[in-house]
C-alpha cells in the first residue's frame, strides 16, 4: 500500500501530461485540416509561419499577383528551413524569369533596359537556390536558361576595364578597336 502511495503522484504527472500531449496533437490535427481544407478551396492561408506563407505565395503566383508573391517567398524565405528557402529561392527566379519573358514579348528588345534587373534578380535567386542545394537539377537548368538569355560578363575586361588602376596606357594594352571590344560572341560573324 505505501508503495502505491509514493508512485501516485508520479501516475498522476504522467496522466497529466499524455492529455496535455492529446489536446496538443488534437490541435495540431485541427490546424493541419484547416490548412488542407484551405488549400483545396484556393483561399489564402493569412498565417505567419513558413509553410503558410509560401502556400500563399503559390497561391498569389497562380492568380497573377507576382509583386504580392515575391514578397511572400522574401518572408518565407527568412522564416523557414533549407528545403522552404530553397523552393522559395526558385519560385522567386521562376516568377523574375516570366516576367522578363513576358515583357520582352509584349513590348519586344525596346524594354531591355526594364528586363536586365529582372534578369539579375532571377539569376541571383537561382544562384542562392543551388547554394542550398548544388544538384538541384531544375535550378541548373533555369539558371542556365537565364544566363543565355542575358549573359553576366562579370570579370571580363572591356575597354572601360583596362587601366582602371594606372593613368598610363602601356604599349602592350592599347585598347582593341570595332569587335574585339564588345564582350560576348558578335552576332552575324562565323
């Protein structure tokens, strides 16, 4: 009997703390059907965490609202774990690379100067995408795409590169003349 009596209140601590576990996962299981239920309806979750945010940011995408979207994967991003952020990182670069398409379709080569910063962001997402995950295959492929598109010449030497530490031009490093000086493969030329 004394036995009995000392274990008491350690069967007790324990009964306890199984119905906080169940109210707790009876929560949880609550919220995820909500979610899910949310999802299937296509209505915005309006949650902060990272999985909520993202959905919502898929959700934007869908409907046409990309700036609305793209701040939702910045958020979602900052919040959440490898695998989010690196889907979130993809999504942005996939969301930058249709914008460029779309407006050099609707308002053709005229509109470059507004698709170079698209391009640099889609190519700086895809990059932070491969950061977190180098064999991402789809975000090769995309960043890849993406460079064609608008190659980065960052590192090679253009005229205005030449001598940027001396004043003097050297003998040997006259600037080239016509089309050696254009970075990048002349179009039209062998």
């Amino acid at each position: 009997m004394a036995r009995r009596l000392r274990l008491f209140p350690w069967m007790l601590l324990l009964l306890v703390l199984a119905i906080a576990g169940l109210v707790w996962s009876g929560l949880n299981l609550y919220r995820a059907s909500v979610y899910n239920h949310k999802l299937e309806a296509g209505q915005l979750q309006g949650g902060q965490s990272a999985r909520e945010l993202f959905a919502d940011a898929a959700l934007l995408a869908e409907q046409g609202q990309t700036e609305k979207a793209l701040e939702l994967y910045i958020e979602a991003a900052a919040k959440g774990d490898d695998a989010l952020r690196k889907a979130a990182y993809f999504n942005s670069g996939n969301l930058y690379l249709a914008q460029s398409v779309d407006t050099l379709e609707s308002e053709g080569y005229v509109a470059w100067d507004k698709v170079g910063p698209l391009m640099s962001l889609c190519k700086e997402n895809y990059s932070k995408a491969l950061l977190i995950d180098p064999e991402w295959i789809e975000a090769k492929y995309n960043l890849e795409l993406a460079l064609r598109l608008s190659p980065t010449f960052a590192g090679v030497k253009t005229p205005n590169r030449y001598n940027e530490d001396d004043d003097e031009v050297k003998e040997d490093e006259k600037r080239p003349d016509g089309w050696p000086s254009i970075p990048g493969f002349p179009r039209g030329m062998p």
